[in-house]
C-alpha cells in the first residue's frame, strides 16, 4: 500500500489577507477555491485508483494498494489540477506517518513539490 498526503500551500496566509483588507468577497472567494481545488484533487486520486481517507480544509489523503507510486507523474496531475491559482504540497509514504513525515519534509524544503518518504534522507 501507498499513502499520500496533499496540503495547500500558504493558504493561511491568503486568508490572513482577507481579514486583515476586511474583504467579505475575497474570503468568500478564497473559501471557494479552496473547496473546488480540494475536491478536484480528491476526484484525480479516485480516478487514479485512491481510496480518499480524507478530503477537507485544504488538505486530501488517500491511499492505494499499489505500492509504488510514480511521485512526478502524480505531482504533475495534481500541479495540473490545482492551476495556477493554488500551490500544493504532498507527501508518498507507506504508512499514513510516513506520507506525513514526507509532506511536512516537502513543505519545509520549499514547498509545491512532492516528497517521497524513502528519498528524504538522500536529500539531505
């Protein structure tokens, strides 16, 4: 089995944005991209054969029973799938933890990339 966890980038930060120019519309607006890219990528990992655990805030985890993952193919899809308009992170591991772990590696190596949790340690 192959886990991946998938978290917006930088998406507090858009909201932070919202409140502190006290734009109603711009929240609004800002709510909705995140559901739809959310639940885009939800849909491209059940096309791909995902089971989706989790699909909420701006962040999707699915599982598959294969185990191995093609990580630039995939970041690729999701890349495609969330525009221009929204960066994504995501992390592939064998257990729920080690997507976790890899996720968290990709974020706080620069963001909008993907991270296998079997390749950290030749990164570093």
């Amino acid at each position: 089995m192959a886990f991946v966890a998938i978290d917006g980038d930088d998406i507090g930060r858009k909201l932070a944005a919202c409140y502190l120019s006290n734009s109603v519309n711009a929240l609004k607006a800002t709510k909705a991209l995140v559901e739809r890219k959310t639940e885009q990528i939800s849909m491209l990992l059940t096309d791909l054969g995902y089971e989706v655990l989790f699909c909420a805030a701006d962040g999707v985890t699915g599982v598959s029973e294969t185990s191995q993952i093609d990580d630039a193919s995939l970041y690729k899809k999701i890349k495609a799938t969330a525009g221009d308009e929204l960066a994504f992170s995501a992390g592939v591991g064998d257990s729920l933890r080690e997507a976790y772990i890899a996720l968290l590696y990709a974020k706080s190596t620069g963001k909008a990339r993907i991270c296998n949790f079997s390749s950290i340690g030749e990164n570093v």
